[in-house]
C-alpha cells in the first residue's frame, strides 16, 4: 500500500513539472533539442496520448480516423502513422522528448524529430506530413 501511494505521489509531481513546464537534465521533460531519430528506419508520425488526458481524449477520434490503414504516402514516401501510451507501452518512449500529452512527432530516417503543433485534424496531419516529408 505504501509503493502504491509513492507511486502515485511521483506520478502527481511528474504530470506538474509538465504543466509548469520544468526541466531537468536530460530525461523526458526536456524538449525537442535532440535529434531522436536516430535508428529509425521509416518517417513514422506518432500521437502520444495519456488516457487520463482530456486534449487526447478529444484528439483521439480525428487521429484514429487519419491512422486507420497504419501508413500514408506523401511526396511518394510511405509514413508509418500509430499512436502510443506511455503508460502502456514504456518502452516505446525511451529516449523521447515529450513535452506533455497530446505530442505529435514526426521521426524520419534521417534523424529529425519535428513536432507537430497545429490543426488536430486529417488535413491538418497531412499539410504537416507534406511539408516535412
């Protein structure tokens, strides 16, 4: 019961440096410094979303729709488009530089990490993807 109520106060104090947008070192909570791609082996475009999170809860649907066939083609390259929880998947966000819930991120093969900050729609997602792409 204890671990359970540690866990939880840690969880608190995480989700508040991100609100007030504290950073230390060079964990999660920095920004988009780095490059982050490094390794990949296809422009993946990725929502990562926290099921308690109100935005990803309203985000959710649209992206969904968009990430629906798990590939676009832009400019004539293939894009892997998925979503992600951290919450559920902790792996797949190690060495990310997420800001907060939702984060959009492009990764390319050349080792860019773009966010994508506008429109939370399927025209929005691909206005982004062909400019960056």
């Amino acid at each position: 019961m204890i671990l359970l109520a540690l866990a939880v106060v840690a969880v608190l104090g995480l989700v508040s440096m991100y609100g007030l947008g504290i950073s230390y070192g060079r964990g999660i909570l920095q920004g988009f410094q780095s490059g982050g791609g490094a390794g990949v082996t296809q422009e993946t475009f990725t929502m990562y979303y926290a099921d308690w999170c109100g935005h990803c809860q309203a985000a959710k649907p649209g992206f969904t729709e968009f990430s629906k066939n798990g590939t676009v083609t832009v400019n004539g390259k293939s894009c892997a488009v998925r979503m992600i929880s951290p919450e559920h998947n902790p792996e797949a966000v190690a060495g990310k530089n997420l800001k907060g819930y939702p984060s959009f991120l492009l990764e390319t093969t050349d080792g860019k990490t773009v966010e994508y900050t506008g429109e939370r729609s399927t025209d929005g997602y691909m206005r982004f993807l062909e400019a960056n792409l």
